[in-house]
C-alpha cells in the first residue's frame, strides 16, 4: 500500500514537472490558429514552426456557429481564423477583424482574380481565400439509375431510408429554399415557412442527418444519396469508385473559406507571415492535396496533376458557378432560422 | 439451471464487450474504412504515436488527471475532516452543496462554469480546464473519505493525546491510516473520472487545449480513423494491466497486513467512474 | 478534534466560487434578458419559451427513453448482478472487475463503435451474410437470417443508453447483494421456503437500496445525454441535452439555454428527491 502512494506521488510530481515545463519553457512567440477539424496538411504547419521559430497552438472548430461563439465568448484569443463568408461578413459587421497588410502577404498574388473582390469582403481588406467549393448531391450509381438532376431527388419517397441530409440550419434551409426556386438568403417569412414544411416533408424519408463524417458513411454505402461539400465528396469518390457527385440544377451554394484576423489579435505580423505562408503555391498544393477541396490559389492549381485540374467536381464550369450562390450575413433573421430548425428538429 | 446461468453472463458480457472487440480487430485492418478487412498491419499505431493532435490531447489529459486528482484529494480529505468536525447545521449544509456537482447534470456543471469563466475573464485552457476538473473531483474524494472518518473510534485519538501525542503526530499516527483506503479509493475515484471526463471539459476548454475524449469527438466527425481504434487498444491493454497489477498488489498487502477473515477493503476493484461522463 | 474544523474552511471558499456562483449565474441568466440598448431586464420569457408544444414534447421523449433504458437496464442487470453475487463462480473478482472495464474506455470510441456493429453493411450484418454464404456452400443450405436495421432509430439510442450505463445498475446491486447476510437465507430455506419465495420474501426487498441507487444511476445521465442520440440516432431525436447544447454552442441564446439547465435541474432534483423518500422508507444505503 506505502509503495503504491509513493508511485502515485512520483506520477504526479512528473505530471508537474511536465506542465511547467510545457508553459514557462521557451521564449518563442506564439500564434493560435483556429481552423476547420481535418483541414490543413499538417506538415505544413510544422514547416512553419520550424521556418521561422514561432510556436504553432493549433486548434479547431465543426462549425461556423461553434467558432463564432468560442471568439466572442471573450475566453479565447486566437490570431488567425479560417471562416466562411457569411460568418466573415458578420465579423466584419461586428467590427471584429483587424485589416491585412498586404504588404506582408505577398504571396497574395497568387490568388486567381476570380476569387477577390467577393461580396463578404469588396475591396479585399479583411480576407485571403484558403478554400472553396459547392454543396451538392453525392450518390452512388449502383443505388440510383435514373440520373441525378434535381434537389428534388432528396424528397422522392423510392429513397426513403436511403438519405443522409447534412445535419447543418444554414445548408439544410439552403437546400429546401434552392429547390423551390428561392433564394438562399431568403429573408421572406413566407418563403422560410415554406422551406420549413418542405424539410419537415422529407424528414421521415431521411435515414440520418450527419456531419463530416457522411464520408465514411458514403463510402461504406450506407445510403444511396448525400447532401456534402465538394471536396468531402471528391474525398469520397477517391475511395470509393461508385459514388458520383453533381451539383443540381436549380443552383446551389458557392461558398469560401478565408483567413482572416481577430482585430484584437495580439500577433498580427505573426498571422499575416502564417497566412502568406499558406499562400505560398507548393503549400498550398499540399494542404489541397490533403483535403480534397479546391484551392483559390492559381499557381498551386497548375501545378495539380492533370485528373483533378479536369474534375468537374472540384473545378466545375462557369456555366454552373453562375447558378451558385455565396451564403449572405442573415443574423438579422437569425432568430426564424433558429426557429425553423428546432421545429423541423422536433418535428415527429 | 448453471448452464443457464453461465450463458446469461456470457451474453451480457458479449454485449459489454463487442464493441471493444471490433474497435481492436480494426486497429491491426490494413483498410482505412470500416467493415472490409483486408490484411493485418501496425501501421495505424505507427501513424498513432506521431500523430502530434493526439498524442498533445493524450499528454494533457494525463496532466490534468494527475493535478487535478490529486489537488482535490488534498483539499477533499481535508475538507471531509473539517466537515466531520463541524456542528450538524453547518454539516448538513457543506455536505448538501458537497452533493450538487454529483446531481447535478453534466452539461450544466459544464455550462455554469463556462459562464463562470466568461464572466470573471478567466481564458479558456488548461487553468480553466484544470479548475473545473478539480472542481468535480473533489465531492467524490469528500464522499468517500467521510464514510471512513464515521467508521472510525473516535477515541483512539484522544487516548493518543492523553499519551502524549502532539495533535499533529496523532493525526499522522491514528487519524490517516483509518481513513486512507478512503483517500486512495477517492483518488482513483478522481482520476478516472477526470481521464474519461468529455462533457464538463467539452464546455471549459479552449485555445487549443483540449483532452483525450475532445480530440476524439472532433476526430470521429470527420469519419473514424484507424488511430483511434489503435488507440482504444493500447488504453484498453493499460487498463487491464493496471487493474491486474493493482489488484495483486492488494491483495498481497491485505495478506501479509490482515488476519485472513476479516473482510479487506473493497477499495481498487469496485471503483468506477459513476455514469456522470456521458 | 474540533480543531480540525478549520481545514473545511478552503472547500468552502472553493465552494463558493466553483459551485455556487456558477448555478447562480445560470440562474441569473435564466431570468434576464438583454434589451436592445444593452441593460439587463428580469424576464420569465426563457421559460415562457419553453411553454411549447414542440420544446415540452423534447422533454416527453428525453424521459421517455430514459425510463425505457433504465427499466431494460434493470431487468439485464438484476440478474446479472444476483448470478455474480451467488456461490457459484469461483473467480467472482475476475468477472465483477471484467464489468467495470468497459467504463475505462473512452465512451465515444465505445458509442462509434456500435455504429459499425449495426451499420447496413456493419459488421452484424457481414457476420449473417457469412453465415448465409457458409451454409449455403457447406451444407447446401438456404439459410435466410435477418438484418439489423435499428441505427438511426429510437431503438439504437436506448441500445446505446443500456449499453453505455449498464454497469452502473449491475454494481450498485452487486455490491448490496454480496454483503447480504446469508444466515437469513438460509434461515428462509430452513423454513420451508422454497427459492421462489425466499427471492420474493427474502433477497428482493434486502436487494432493494441497490435497485434504487441503479436507477439513479443509469436514469440520470440517460436523460441528461447529447452525444448518445446525436450519433446513434442520427440527430432526429432531440432530445433536451441536445436543446442546451444547442442554445449555447450554436444559437448563441444563453438565456433559453440556462432556463433550460434549469429544468433539467428540477427535473433531477423532483426525481432524486421521490427516490430518497423512498429510499428512506425502505432503510437506505446503496451508492457508497
């Protein structure tokens, strides 16, 4: 018994020892990154750290909402966050991002025209793109042998059990308000109430509504039908030669992932250096070539290799982009979204 | 009726534990997926052990297990003496607010100290992380040296006084060794509460301090990687090794110390983390 | 040794600060709410708000399914728990210890990995298909054996519920069963009784503050949890857990997320409560 508390007592002591160890330790400046879970190659990072001696506290988030509420809660103080564009403009709106210096990011360059400018951020002052890509339908060919067209797919009871919705309010509603013609940043209660009875409808057809990990999901065939991202579903294409994606023809959304800068970010020029850093065209093939989604950067995009520069999934037409949509700041109406996605939620 | 018996245990074993069988057999899968086996590899727990997310939650969970169990085995078994000392009032009131943490739902001790820490500036990570887990441990450890301190003669210590103990010598001497099964279950009782903790440190944590069972939450949305399933297999084997070790330890003491029919404590085997991480 | 009062006193400072402000906090949040210009009002909205059919309906089913779990529980348990208690099995430690391993594990590992066990192509339904192709080639059999298809059910979120909390019914029982004392057992069968009668008579109602104490046990964290229902029922059940998680961790709403805390809290207390009552009634003991 003796023996066994003095062998707790060292664990702890060495535990000690260890946390001082880990906080008081070096010197180095520090950057917290707050980034999407699985979503950069991690070697680049660790590239970083080494490059230029500054401690990565690298640290993620599942959703926009989650982020938003970790930076505003006043708990955390991170330096470098990677947002969508509608979160990004409500940052902006709020008054809670620093402005770039350009001058810092040179590697700013190689982004392609087509992704500056963008409605969340005119004149490129707050955000440099990281990623983008569409929402859309992966199915699998074997399962479904008409062909897939329509988000009207997701409400026709031959698939019932046979659909994984993707368990997000914003993309949810957007899908619901795409398919009956709307737009997706409908602010007409009318129209919202409309979406809402419409997904309360399909409920009882859908087997689950996932997150990320309908990947997985679609690759073991569990479904034949699945409400993802681009690269999500070029991911699972990679792995699984039956599923197919589209984007459906009545238009979907277009969406951007950027980095941007809390304004009370006590590591700017730090932030700015990790940002250019990713900018940087051999990184930014890497962390595409992890993840699966589509690089903004034009450099790095030819330097990808022929079969997924010419993967419609990925880098579709502008014929389709053209029916897209970026996800507009809607926290004006918050509250009916809210709403609309509990009812829905609750519905039996 | 014994062969009955027999299979009713075999099946509510098999029960508890075919989910752990399958999370072992798929960490040797050479196939990233689930569900196909297609050879037998080590490579997850290669790509495990440099895995740096992982293996930094791994290296905080065992810290902030060890500090926090122990904090609050210090300031709880202090606290059950004081407490077992008081008047009935003043008790009965300590040992109702004692209980609150155990009632009272996970996901509201998380978000009230959430709110706590928002409120008083405190920035989420491993102080706030490390309060909170101290902060849910030590009820357990005052519950389970307070049993012991009931147990014990009271007398003893004051006949060690009109021997001529100091106070403090009798303390160490009559009152510790009465209660320290109490102690060592409470701090196990912490340690593990503490090591398998999600929703409490879920709702505490931040600027990318996070624990074993954050990073497996966060890990799995994205699809289940066969890391993790290697890393369920080395926990469950420490587990086992541990318990067989603490087990024959214990047993080995209370021969050698106790005459052989006197019941031993029911310290190591029976402690168990209470259904409160879930 | 009253002069050993004095080493309560840093608990009670810890106390405070820990437990007691941040319930009041959670209070305080519950009933005020933020007028535009940025003061604060006192409020019963967040719990008006609550005054819904769809809202009161997530509380129905939270308790719904933590009744239905904790009843399977105990009926799994109970005999689970008087077999290892019984003569019978020499290595009685090995086993009760075997039942208390699985709460080492991470429990998300554990609730993923019934996923893959009753997945449409899961490993169950690999096992029957094997089974299926095995007899058809071997014994030149037609062997049709049926599918699981519960994941994404209601049903899988009480399997996932029994299976994550069953230990806690099984080792309360356990633990008051054993110390049992056998000499009234005994003296029950000296008399005439046989096992039936002496189980009803005898070693039920003495067994009956372990049943308490598991039911609180398993009920408690069962109609508390958010994890279980979200990825074992596929987010359709929304289940209370859920609605707080929610209000803080996405819609931002703290007011309705702590009214909310706050009934869950009654709800535990009201229930915690009934069971001491009757826990006092029938002689007490159990968790400890």
């Amino acid at each position: 018994m003796k023996k066994l508390i003095k062998v707790m007592f060292l664990l702890v002591l060495l535990a000690m020892t260890f946390s001082l160890a880990s906080c008081g330790g070096s010197g180095k400046p520090t950057l917290k990154v707050f980034n999407w879970a699985d979503y950069i190659d991690e070697s680049v990072y660790k590239a970083f750290e080494k490059e230029y001696g500054i401690r990565v506290i690298y640290d993620t988030f599942t959703t926009n909402e989650d982020m938003y509420a970790k930076v505003v809660s006043g708990n955390a103080d991170y330096d470098v966050l990677f947002p969508s564009d509608y979160m990004i403009k409500r940052l902006i709106n709020e008054d809670r991002l620093a402005k770039l210096d350009f001058s810092n990011i040179p590697n700013y360059k190689y982004i392609d025209e087509k992704f500056k400018d963008l409605d969340f951020d005119p004149n490129n002052e707050y955000s440099v793109p990281y990623m983008w890509g569409t929402l859309g339908i992966l199915y699998n060919k074997e399962m479904v042998d008409e062909p897939v067209t329509s988000w009207d797919i997701l409400w026709d009871a031959k698939y019932s059990k046979n659909i994984f919705m993707y368990a997000s309010q914003r993309d949810a509603i957007g899908v619901a308000l795409k398919r009956l013609g709307y737009s997706l940043n409908s602010r007409n209660e009318a129209e919202l109430e409309q979406a809402k009875q419409s997904l309360i409808e399909q409920k009882p057809l859908v087997l689950a509504y996932v997150g990320d990990d309908v990947k997985d999901k679609m690759v073991a065939e569990e479904a034949a039908l699945a409400v993802v991202y681009s690269g999500d579903a070029i991911y699972s294409m990679w792995e699984n030669e039956n599923l197919a994606y589209v984007v459906p023809e009545e238009g979907t959304n277009l969406w951007f992932d950027s980095m941007v800068v809390p304004k009370n970010s006590k590591h700017k020029k730090e932030a700015e250096l990790f940002i250019n850093w990713l900018c940087d065209p051999e990184n930014a093939l890497k962390n595409t070539l992890y993840i699966g989604y589509s690089t903004p950067n034009s450099a790095a995009y030819d330097m990808l290799p022929d079969e997924v520069k010419n993967d419609k999934s990925a880098y579709p037409d502008d014929d389709i982009l053209e029916k897209c949509e970026v996800f507009d700041d809607v926290s004006d109406v918050l509250d009916i979204y809210n709403r609309i996605w509990d009812e829905i939620m609750t519905a039996n | 009726m014994r062969f009955l018996r027999k299979s009713y245990v075999f099946l509510i074993f098999l029960f508890l534990y075919a989910p752990i069988i399958i999370l072992i057999i798929y960490s040797f899968n050479a196939s990233k997926s689930r569900g196909h086996w297609t050879g037998f590899t080590l490579q997850w727990y290669r790509e495990l052990f440099k895995d740096s997310q992982i293996m930094t939650s791994l290296y905080y969970t065992v810290t902030i297990a060890l500090l926090a169990s122990l904090i609050a085995t210090i300031v709880g078994t202090a606290a059950s003496i004081g407490i077992f000392n008081m008047k009935k009032i003043k008790r009965e009131i300590m040992l109702n607010i004692n209980y609150i943490p155990v009632l009272n739902p996970d996901i509201v001790t998380g978000i009230s100290l959430m709110l706590l820490f928002s409120s008083i500036k405190i920035p989420l990570g491993f102080t706030s992380l490390l309060l909170a887990h101290i902060t849910f441990n030590i009820p357990y450890v005052v519950l389970s040296v307070m049993p012991k301190l009931k147990q014990m003669n009271k007398h003893l210590y004051e006949a060690a006084l009109d021997l001529g103990a100091t106070p403090f010598y009798a303390f160490k001497k009559v009152i510790l060794p009465e209660i320290m099964p109490g102690v060592i279950t409470g701090f196990l009782l912490a340690l593990t509460l503490s090591f398998d903790d999600f929703v409490i440190s879920f709702f505490t944590t931040g600027n990318g301090v996070s624990n074993l069972s954050i990073t497996v939450e966060s890990m799995a949305r994205r699809g289940i990687s066969p890391k993790l399933n290697a890393l369920s297999t080395i926990m469950f084997v420490s587990v086992l090794l541990l318990l067989i070790i603490v087990n024959i330890r214990t047993s080995k003491d209370d021969t050698e110390r106790r005459p052989k029919n006197e019941k031993t404590y029911q310290g190591n085997v029976f402690v168990s983390p209470t259904s409160h991480d879930i | 040794m009253k002069q050993y009062r004095w080493l309560a006193y840093p608990y009670a400072v810890w106390m405070m600060i820990f437990i007691v402000v941040p319930l009041l906090l959670v209070l305080f949040f519950s009933v005020t709410a933020k007028t535009p210009d940025g003061s604060m009002v006192l409020t019963l909205e967040n719990f008006k708000k609550f005054w819904e059919p769809m809202y009161i309906s997530v509380l129905i089913r939270s308790v719904l399914l933590a009744v239905y779990s904790t009843v399977i529980c105990l009926v799994l348990g109970y005999p689970l728990a008087l077999i290892l208690a019984g003569k019978d099995f020499k290595r009685k430690n090995v086993l009760v210890m075997l039942a208390v391993i699985p709460m080492w594990m991470n429990f998300l590992l554990r609730t993923y990995s019934w996923m893959t066990l009753l997945e449409k192509n899961g490993t169950i339904n690999a096992f029957f298909g094997t089974l299926e192709r095995l007899a058809a080639t071997y014994l030149n059999m037609e062997l049709t054996l049926p599918r699981v298809n519960i994941l994404y059910t209601e049903s899988a979120v009480i399997l996932g519920m029994v299976y994550n909390f069953l230990p806690f019914m099984i080792l309360p029982i356990y633990s008051v069963v054993s110390k049992l004392d056998r000499s009234l057992i005994e003296a029950a069968q000296d008399l005439g009784g046989n096992n039936l009668v002496v189980f009803k008579r005898v070693i039920f109602p003495l067994s009956l503050p372990g049943v308490l104490s598991g039911i609180t046990m398993v009920f408690m964290p069962a109609v508390t949890t958010f994890v279980i229902s979200r990825l074992l029922g596929g987010a359709q059940f929304m289940l209370i857990g859920n609605l707080i998680e929610r209000q803080f961790l996405f819609s931002g709403d703290w007011g309705f997320g702590s009214a909310l805390s706050i009934i869950l809290l009654l709800l535990i207390l009201l229930s915690m409560g009934f069971m001491s009552r009757y826990e006092q009634e029938n002689g007490g003991g159990g968790l400890w």
